[in-house]
C-alpha cells in the first residue's frame, strides 16, 4: 500500500450513496484542413481525432473498465515521489490521470505528460490532495443538461464530518 492506497486496480466508491469515480469518452472530433501541395494546388484534407476523456460519476457501480484507477508512485526527476491515480483506460495519446485545482474545487482528467499532476493520498476513508489533508474529495449533487454525467459532481472542499467525503477502494 502506497499513501493509504491499495495495489492492484481499485474502484473508488462513495461510502454514503455508492456513486463510483469514472471515466467518460468524449467521442470524436472531425474536420477540414486546408492544405498546399507541392506544386501550390490548394485543398482540404479531411482529419478525424479522439477528444480528450471526461471525468464523471456513475450513480452507482457499473463494473466497466472505465471505474478501474491505481497508485503510480513514480520518483520524479528530482526522486520525489509522485503518488498519482491513473485512470486504467488508456488511448492512443496518453494515460488519464485525476488531478484537481484546490483553488477552484475542481476536480477533472488530464493527460498524464501534462505539467502539475496532482498528488493524492488516501486516510480513514478520505481521499485528499497529498500534504492538505483538509483538501478532501467530496460528492455533490449535481444539476446536469448531460444525462450521461449522471446527477453526482466531485469536488475538492474542506474537510468534515459530511459522509458525501469518504471513500471506499474496492
């Protein structure tokens, strides 16, 4: 076990309503991109490419691929230890790791060759941004105009006694 978390692949479970941290695919992108030859003729050559995933949160647990994360605890070019939650989806571009702002509460997907990958640890069922054990993981409600985001959202907020902040690694 690397800061609290369990080896192996792990689901993150919500211990009050059982909603479960996922990933989403965002589809694809299509287009046209204007082009010269070498001679000068001009045109369009057409393009197809992955959007980036999406973070979301099933209702409750689905046992797909995309719920699945684990604990990469790397040493960085310094040999600090980097103790990031991989998503175990992968596509052709990168690895999706959970990485959050404590500034804005947000919490969202980003490529994991990206600058500023969060750190996260995990303690008597809270999961929290590493060194700010009161920056904690929580559930909310969530108003969403996108059906497939399901009715939860998570954020980073202050720790308390609310249920909607601990967790369970199944």
């Amino acid at each position: 076990m690397a800061n609290g978390f369990p080896d192996g692949n792990f689901r993150i479970v919500n211990k009050a309503t059982g909603a479960c941290i996922s990933s989403l695919s965002n589809g694809q992108a299509h287009g046209l991109q204007s082009a010269t030859g070498r001679w000068g003729e001009r045109g369009f050559l057409s393009f197809s490419q992955r959007k980036n995933r999406q973070f979301t949160v099933h209702d409750n647990v689905k046992n797909v691929e995309e719920e699945l994360w684990y604990l990469n605890s790397y040493k960085d070019t310094y040999g600090d230890r980097v103790n990031t939650l991989f998503n175990f989806v992968r596509d052709i571009r990168s690895r999706w790791v959970l990485s959050a702002s404590t500034q804005s509460s947000r919490v969202f997907l980003q490529q994991s060759d990206q600058q500023y990958i969060t750190k996260w640890a995990f303690e008597d069922g809270y999961i929290f941004v590493e060194g700010q054990p009161d920056a904690v993981l929580t559930l909310t409600s969530s108003i969403s105009l996108t059906p497939s985001l399901g009715n939860f959202e998570v954020k980073i907020c202050q720790r308390s006694d609310d249920p909607n902040q601990r967790w369970e690694l199944k």
